[in-house]
C-alpha cells in the first residue's frame, strides 16, 4: 500500500531534515521545501521532491505543493518547522531581526497552513503539525521577539485546531527545547552566543534533531481519530 505524501518545510537541515530522514524511512514520498535546494538533494532520499522556496514568498509555496500534489497525490500532512532564532535584548536588538523572525516563524507557519488546508477540509482527513519551541509556552532572558513568535505559533496551533476539528484534520504543536542544530547560529549577539552555549554544557547536552523528529512521527502515526494536541520535550537536565 503506497503512503501519502508529506511536506516538510525548513528540510534543508536540523530538524526539519531529520525529519525528512524519518518520514522516508516509513516509505512516504516528500516534498522538501528549503532556500537550499542542494542541502536536500544532498540526502537522496526516495521519491523526494526538492523545491528552493523561500516560506516567507506565499505564492512560492503555493506553486510548490501544487506541483507536488499533481505528482504525488495530495499532502496528508504538513510540518511547518522552517524557523529562525535571533535572539537579542530588545531594547538594543536590531528591528530587522524582530522582522525576520515574525516573518519566517510566524507568517510562513500560517503560508504552510494556507497551502494545504482547503485540501485537507475537503478531503476531511489530514495533519498539521507546527514546530514551536518551550519558548512558545514560557520565557527566557534575550527571548523577547523569539518568544513572541513561538508563543503566536501556539495559539495559532490551538485556534486552528478548534476551528478545523469538525472537518476531521488534526493540528499538532511540538515543542522542543534546547536542541542541537545550527539555529543558534543565526543569533548575532556574540555574548549571548556564548553564554547560551555554556548553559548547554552545564547540563550535560541537549535534545537531537532525530529525537524531535521521532517525536512527530509519533504524533502523526496516531490514528485519524487520535490527536496528540501537543508534546513538549527536553533533555532531561534541561530545567527551565
């Protein structure tokens, strides 16, 4: 029996191609979305289709699921990990990145959404699954406008699964904490770098993107009927 398609946002690397490593391995076909393309052709994955779509470009997106359900069928499923994480203090934090992250974290969690929903309420059948953070559900110190995001994709998350569970579609948040990808790369604050990456070491290592990326398979390998509202994972030394 063939498996539906799955669309991965954010696949080209951490989580997200963690994630693309899992779903292939149960024999889904894919549509990996990702400004670099050669990342996730890098994979080999079979039946993957590669698309260098930036989530922000809504229109981009659009095209990009049309033409992989043309191919392959329709989306069964969405994971809208595709993110970014610059954290700062506000009142010294360059305006530009609180942009970029409501653009990316939030305004292309909801053109992920845009893309597959209408499908999914047809068909009665599907899932969601937003990748936030523990960030979404308390704060931390230079969290201000990352914190903001994540806490948007919550509510998001829980609107959108009140709104659509009479239509039979499932919305899952998964919420990580600290986790081992280049995430924390993309802060500029050279301080803040460091100081995060000692709190890292003090207790003893963080999540793997493997370990969240078992964590959505569990959640969507669920029944139709069954929906894992949310799951929230850390290491287990993380304390806050």
């Amino acid at each position: 029996m063939s498996r539906p398609l799955i669309i991965i946002t954010g696949a080209s690397s951490g989580i997200g191609l963690a994630t693309a490593r899992v779903f292939a391995r149960e024999g889904h076909p894919l549509l990996l979305l990702a400004r670099n393309r050669q990342a996730m052709e890098a994979l080999g994955l079979p039946d993957a289709m590669c698309r260098s779509v930036d989530i922000t470009d809504r229109e981009a997106v659009l095209a990009a699921v049309h033409e992989a359900e043309t191919a392959l069928g329709p989306a069964d499923a969405i994971i809208n990990n595709a993110g970014v994480m610059l954290l700062g203090a506000l009142a010294r934090q360059d305006p530009a990145e609180w942009e970029t992250m409501f653009d990316v974290n939030v305004k292309g969690v909801l053109n992920g959404i845009h893309a597959v929903l209408p499908g999914m309420i047809a068909r009665r059948a599907g899932t969601i699954i937003n990748v936030s953070s523990i960030a979404g559900r308390k704060t931390f110190p230079d969290h201000v406008a990352y914190c903001g995001t994540k806490f948007a994709v919550h509510a998001v998350s829980e609107n959108l699964r009140e709104e659509v569970s009479g239509h039979n579609v499932r919305v899952v948040t998964i919420a990580p904490g600290a986790v081992e990808t280049a995430l924390l790369s993309h802060t500029t604050d050279e301080t803040i770098k460091e100081n995060y990456g000692k709190w890292k070491e003090e207790m003893g290592g963080v999540l793997e993107a493997g370990d969240v990326a078992e964590a959505i398979w569990y959640a969507y390998r669920q029944p139709q009927n069954v929906c894992i509202r949310e799951i929230v994972l850390a290491a287990t030394r993380q304390q806050p």
